[in-house]
C-alpha cells in the first residue's frame, strides 16, 4: 500500500510544483485517507469484547448485546473503583498515574492519526520519544513538588533528596529545556509545520491531562473524602442522566451531543445532589442513623462537609457536562467515534474521564479557597530559609497578633 | 483544481450531508472545511504565502534615506529604530517601576495579538462567530489571575484597608477559575457544526499563546519585583547578545551554525558569548552600586508610590575575592573586589548567549512552518513585536527559576499573611517551633522578651 514506503520523507529539495509534491509522503497518506474515511472513522476499531461474553450473549439481538456489554462493564469498573479505594492511597496514587498516562497516550495517538504521521516513521519515533520525554518532565516536577509537600521530614533527612527538593524547579526546568532544544535541533526542513503541531498538540495534551491528574492527587491527600465523593457524583450523573432520558427524554439538551435530554439533565442533577449528601454521610461517619436524622428532625443536622457537598454535586451535574461536550465537539471536529477502544462498548479511558477533569480542578480550587487554610509545616519550612532579621519581624508580629487575641498571655508563653 | 475536486468527491458521506443540507450559500463554508483538510494533509511547501508585510517606514525616513541603495537603506532603517528602541527603553527605566510594568503589559498584549493574528490568518477563521471575543476574553481572565496573585503578595497594606478588595483577594483562586470556566462554557456552546476542527484549532491556539506569552511577561514582573537589575541585566544581555552575534557574525562569519536559521554562524555566536559575558559583568557592576536598581520594588501606601529604598542585600556589597591560580598568572592580580552578583551575571549572560538563540530558532522554525516572513510589521525593519522578543521569553522564565532557587527565599510578607490565616491552635503551635528555633540560633534571647 501507499504507507510505510521508506524516503518519501526526505524528497529531495526540487522546486516546489504541485505534481513535485505528490511524491511526498503526505499525498500518498491523502490516498490512504479516502479508504480510511470511507467509514466513520479513520481506525477501524476492532471488537475487543472478550470471548466468553460474546458466546454468553451470542442469542440476543445486537442492540441488547450492547447494552448488555455496557452494563457488565460498567459493573467491572465500579467494583474496580470500590477495591481500589479498599487498597488505600498509594495504589489510588499508582492506578491515577496509570490513567493520566494512558489518557495522555490516546490522545498523542489521535493527533497522530489526524495528521497521518504514520507514513513518516522516522518522525513518528522521534517525537513520540520527544512526547514520552515531555511527559516524564513535567510529571517529575509535580510529583516532586508534591512529594517535596507532603514528605517533608523524610525528605530533609535523605541527603540527596535533600539537595533534590532544594532546587527541584531550577532542575526541572533544566530537564524541559533540555526537550526544547532538542526539539529545535529536531526541526526538519519539510516538516515544519507538522513537528509544530505535534509539539503544539502534545503540549496541550500535557497541560489537560497531566496538570490535572496532579490535582486528583492532592485533593486526594486532603482526605480520601475529596476524592471519592467528587468522582462517584460524575459517575452518578452520567448514570442517571442517562437512565433518566431513556425513559423520560424528549427535549434535546444541546446540538453537539444529540443523545442528551433536559429531562435527563435535570433529573441527573437533583439525584447527583441527593447522591451526593448520602455519600458524604457515609463517609463523614459511617452508619445509617445520619440519613435519618435529617430527614425525622424539623432542624436538620448536617455533617458541614454535606453542605459541601451539595456545591461538589451542583458542580458536577451542572458544568461537568460541558466537559463531556467539549470531549464530543472534539471527537466530531476529528471525526473519531471514540477516544479508543480500551474499554469494550465504552471507549478508550478518555471517554470516561473527559468530565472528571474540570471536576478535579473545581474541587481543588474549591478546597484552597474555602477549606484548607496554609499548611502549618510548610510554612515553618520557609521560615527557617529567610534572613535572621526576617525571621524575628514575623516573629513580633505574630506574637503581638497573639497577644492581641487573648491567645498568649502577655509575658508568658504556655 | 482537478486535484482538490477529486478529494472532494472522496470526503466522508457525513461531509457531503452537511453540504447538502445547507444549500446554495454555504460555499463559502465548504470551502473552509476543504480548506482545511488539504492544509492537514499536504506538505509543508503547497501552503501559499502569506502577502508581504506593507512598509510601515516613516516618511521623513524614507525621504532622508532616499539617495541611497536599497541595501544601505536597509541597514540604516533597522540601525535607527534600534537606537530608537533602546532610548526608548532608556527613557522608561528612568520614569521607574510602574511604567516598565504598563510597558512589560503592553507589550505582551501585542504578542498575544501578533500570535493569535497569525492563527486566523492560518486557519482563514475570521469569520469563526465568537472567536475573536473568546479570545479577548480569556486573555483577560488569564491577566486577571496573574495581577491578582501579584498584587496579593506586594500590596499587602494597600489591600488590607480596602474592604472590597479583601474578598476579592481572599477567593481569588475561585473567582478567576470561575471567570475562566465561563469562557470555557461559552466555548462548547459556541461550538458550531461545520467548523469544529476549526474552533478546536483556534482554542489549542490561543492556549497556547497564553501559556507562552501571558505566563512569562509575569514572571518578568515578578523579577522585576525582586529588583530592577533582575530585570534590566537578562535584557540587555539578551539584546546583547543579538547585537555582538551579528557584528561578528558579519565580519567573521563564515560556518553556519544551524539550518534553520542560515545567516547565523559559529563565529557569530561564541563571539557573541564571550562579548555578552564580558558586557554582563561590567553592566552589573555599574548597576550595582545604585539602590535604584538592586532593591526590592516595594509599594508604599502612605506616599502611594513604588519605592525602591532598602539596605541592600549582600550580594552587592563589595566582597574581596581571591582569584584561582590560573587566572592570578594571567591578571596578575591575587584578590580582585567584586560584588557577589556580578558572578551571577555570568550564569545569566551565559544562559543568554547559550540557550536564548533557542528561542530565537524556535520562532524561525514557527515562521517557517507557517510560512511567514516576520510576525507582524510594527517596527519598520525588524518585523514585529514577538520578533524582538522571541529570545527574551525563554531568559524570563530562567531568571524566575534561578531567583527562586537561588536567590531569593520566600517572601516574608507573603508568609506573615499565611500564618495569619491559620487557625489559633496552629498559630500557637507554630509560634513555640518558631520560638525555640530562634532561641536555638541565637536570634532571640531566652530572658528579654524580644
């Protein structure tokens, strides 16, 4: 076929006439396309469902097999969710840093279908170790940052994380321009434009999937709590969203995504939010009396994380759904049906996760904002890199304040 | 032609649906899509070039300059406006702080500008419903977010008093992610059906261009906080650096240094290196001695201008240095007087000559990938803003790093605001760590209470 025929990449520099141009590798790829786009999209997507389902589901109608096929896997994921969190934080931390780089992954993939990378090999090996290397940049310098937070006293004793953390963003930065110029250096004369937009698109691709993945993490620090409840109320919306406009809908929501209601939508909504006050409960405290207290009492007791919750689910049935209609505007504009197709009847990952992320960032910003206050340790960590006469003004000043607010007596510390 | 109505017939069922539904007057939109998908699979020569930028010289110039040849003509235009330029520069150190940062905002709206321009006339998408407002609009949001941060940290006392801006500060993060949101929001449902890749194509764009332009004029500001030799030394060296590269470049140069840019050469860049290292440790050392320059630009809310009086740090203060035997053969010299900075001038004019001209390749590459000839045509014979300021970008973003790793610890007002804020019980607990760290250094005594 017309792929993969080597040195079309490097036609020599003729003068630029349009049958001169049809020798390179992107015409060729032009012809490749017709085929490819001759269905819905430009990878065939092969069934992935597993054997044993299909043979269980051999009998019904297609139609049934697939939502029968959704169903289980929606099961799978689930159950996969509760043993996760069952395993604690750390393999919580693995199993995101699995996900962002699998998201990151099917993107790059994407961008490189659309502009038909394939034919150039050469290209596609240098900038997909270019992407790989971008990805591990800026992962260590969130990590570090993350770890340099929340690791403080094991950091300070290890010597080389020590000096490690201390000028942690000068190498991370060392490390990115390190991919800058090789980029640079990378430039091939015929390719400008397509090197361009690979760098352009993976760095977008960095700056959705990875930054925010980062802030999944650190919510999830705050307390397990900011980081099941957010992601269960995206899930609970799509659920009833969909539950709700397959019997009830009739008015189209908006044009992007034809499938969605405004019965689905609302209905979604207000079983987010009632989700969403019963799981806090839960995990405020565990036990069933808490739902019924407020519900029997005439004033109600609320854990006050419940009222947080509510702007948590309001959040995510509300603007979460742009998210997905944003990943959708995006699937139309490329002409792909699904991100991939890691998950039978449900996608490649991305399509579950393209609500999450607005979701984690809302909730991060939601908890600097109004939750958390400065972290304590962190604080004592800067002030002791600060000047002598530095450190005694703060001193003063915060022993007046406290002496101000009946909290020290004022000639004597407790 | 032929070709483009062979690949028409060739598009995707879904297209021609879309084609036919509209009818007669969507020719135009057609042709954007189709536009669009042969700039997606051709190579890079097919694309036509982008008109010629119209010659913006003043009269007076042209008319002065008009018995010469073309190419001295050339030279004369580009030397004047530098000379223009660099006074001009001159002219706003001396007005101070707060017009360098109008100046510093001004100039990162016109490179927004200039990209995004650039964007459009790629893409054709000028007619695109939205996008230029859209545009606009989260330039302001991602302004917003910036200035917000900066002016929380600096105008600590200006802030306090003003009730208003207390909220403001004190949800400052929700707000402008909320602004942000919105623009977003308005995005998706401007979405409009056959123009997605289009729409999508622009949003990468502008992100983009944010996150080069937008991110790194503050975080000159921020040096420029830190103190105006933070932020007149990168510059210069930079500038420097393009001047030396070229001098030496025409006189000795004769081994290009990288395709991409094929008037550059070896010879013009380790002359330029050696010239802007030399450069950076004498400006320095005359920059040094001023407070004008090395103090931290504080706000000061009685006068309600920026000052910059202070006991200046120990980086410049003159310090004996003893000088390594090599060098002492060739000096002669045994102990040479010197301020601490002018040793970190050499690592940012090294970064300057070194690294910079990246950014400088970078943006040849860009415009060469895009087919332009210069970003836009502002300055008579030097092209556009983002063409002077294509290696100042990357020197911005290092002399953040190497301030904060370096340089500067954090900032104490910064830190007294925070502490603060914490609950009682943390206060207290983290007034007694304080307390017998400092007692421990020697800082505070154990019988007066200091």
């Amino acid at each position: 076929g017309p792929a993969g025929t080597p040195g079309r990449g490097h036609s020599p520099s003729a003068p630029e006439s349009e049958s001169e141009n049809r020798l390179d590798g992107e015409t060729a790829s032009d012809s490749e396309s017709k085929s490819e786009f001759g269905g819905s999209s430009p990878v065939p997507t092969s069934d992935d469902t597993p054997e044993v389902l299909n043979r269980a589901l051999s009998n019904l109608s297609s139609r049934w097999k697939n939502w029968w096929v959704r169903g289980i896997l929606t099961l799978a994921m689930i159950t996969f969710f509760f043993i996760i969190i069952y395993l604690g934080p750390m393999v919580l931390m693995t199993i995101v840093m699995c996900v962002q780089i699998k998201c990151f992954h099917e993107i790059i993939t994407i961008g490189y279908n659309v502009y038909h990378s394939y034919d150039l090999p050469w290209f596609r090996t240098l900038s997909w170790h270019l992407q790989l290397y971008f990805l591990l940049c800026v992962n260590y310098f969130f990590y570090g940052e993350t770890v340099t937070d929340y690791f403080f006293t094991l950091v300070q004793r290890e010597e080389p994380l020590r000096i490690l953390s201390k000028y942690h963003r000068f190498i991370s930065f060392a490390l990115y321009l390190t991919g800058f110029c090789m980029f640079v250096l990378s430039l091939v004369k015929k390719h400008y434009r397509l090197q361009f937009y690979m760098f352009g698109w993976t760095h977008v691709t960095l700056l959705i999937v990875v930054t925010q993945s980062h802030l999944i993490i650190h919510n999830l620090f705050e307390g397990m709590i900011w980081f099941i409840v957010p992601i269960s109320c995206v899930i609970c919306n799509d659920i009833m969203a969909y539950m709700f406009g397959f019997f009830f809908g009739r008015t189209p929501l908006i044009k992007l995504s034809p499938k969605k209601t405004w019965e689905g939508f609302i209905g979604g909504f207000f079983s987010t939010v009632l989700f969403g006050l019963l799981v806090s409960v839960h995990g405020s405290r565990a036990g069933p009396e808490g739902a019924l207290c407020v519900f029997v009492q005439r004033t109600v007791r609320m854990y006050p994380f419940q009222i947080h919750s509510i702007a948590l689910s309001t959040f995510a049935s509300l603007i979460g759904p742009f998210g997905g209609f944003f990943a959708s505007g995006f699937k139309r504009a490329f002409k792909i049906k699904d991100f991939a197709n890691t998950i039978p009847g449900h996608g490649g990952i991305m399509d579950r996760f393209d609500c999450q992320y607005l979701m984690a960032t809302f909730v991060n910003v939601y908890i600097a904002s109004f939750i958390r206050g400065p972290n304590p340790s962190k604080l004592i960590q800067q002030f002791l890199t600060l000047r002598p006469e530095q450190q005694l003004h703060i001193f003063n000043t915060l022993k007046a304040h406290l002496v101000d607010r009946g909290v020290l007596a004022s000639l004597e510390d407790a | 032609m032929s070709a483009r109505r062979r690949r028409r017939a060739a598009t995707e069922p879904e297209e021609e649906e879309e084609e036919e539904e509209e009818g007669a007057g969507s020719d135009k939109e057609v042709d954007l899509e189709e536009r669009l998908h042969e700039l997606d699979l051709r190579g890079d020569s097919d694309i036509p070039d982008v008109p010629p930028p119209t010659d913006s010289t003043p009269e007076i110039l042209k008319k002065a300059l008009s018995g010469l040849s073309a190419r001295w003509k050339n030279w004369w235009i580009r030397g004047i406006l530098s000379l223009a330029m660099i006074s001009g520069f001159f002219l706003i150190i001396y007005l101070g702080s707060f017009m360098l940062m109008l100046l510093v905002l001004s100039i990162q709206v016109k490179c927004y500008h200039e990209i995004i321009t650039i964007g459009y006339r790629v893409y054709h998408s000028y007619d695109l419903p939205w996008f230029r407002s859209l545009s606009w609009y989260f330039l302001l949001c991602v302004n917003y977010f910036f200035y917000g941060e900066t002016v929380a940290d600096y105008f600590a006392t200006f802030v306090q008093r003003r009730e208003q801006l207390q909220f403001l500060i004190r949800y400052h993060r929700f707000i402008s992610f909320a602004l942000y949101l919105t623009g977003f929001c308005m995005f998706v449902l401007s979405l409009v059906k056959k123009h997605y890749r289009l729409q999508f194509y622009m949003f990468a764009w502008t992100h983009v261009t944010l996150l080069i332009t937008v991110t790194q004029s503050h975080l000159v500001i921020q040096n420029l906080f830190e103190g105006m030799i933070w932020f007149l030394v990168p510059i210069s060296s930079v500038i420097c650096n393009d001047i030396t590269a070229y001098i030496f470049g025409f006189f000795f140069g004769r081994t290009p240094l990288i395709k991409l840019s094929p008037k550059k050469t070896w010879e013009g860049f380790i002359g330029g290196f050696f010239s802007t290292v030399v450069f950076g440790f004498i400006f320095s050392y005359f920059l040094a001695q001023h407070q004008y320059f090395v103090c931290p630009v504080e706000y000061n809310s009685e006068t309600n201008r920026f000052v910059t009086e202070c006991e200046p740090s120990e980086l410049f203060q003159m310090k004996k240095y003893s000088v390594p035997p090599l060098l002492q053969a060739v000096l002669g010299w045994e102990t040479v007087n010197m301020y601490p900075f002018q040793l970190h001038s050499f690592a940012l004019s090294t970064f300057a000559s070194l690294i910079g001209p990246f950014g400088g390749f970078f943006a040849s590459g860009f415009k060469r990938a895009f087919k332009i000839k210069d970003f836009a045509d502002t300055i008579p014979g030097h092209g556009g803003i983002m063409d002077r300021f294509d290696c100042q970008y990357l020197m911005a973003t290092f002399v953040h790093v190497y301030i904060t790793s370096f340089i500067r610890g954090p900032n104490p007002s910064k830190l007294l605001k925070q502490l603060l804020i914490l609950q009682p019980e943390q206060q207290l607990s983290v007034y007694k760590t304080l307390k017998s760290h400092l007692i421990e250094k020697g800082i505070l005594q154990p019988s007066l209470r200091g």
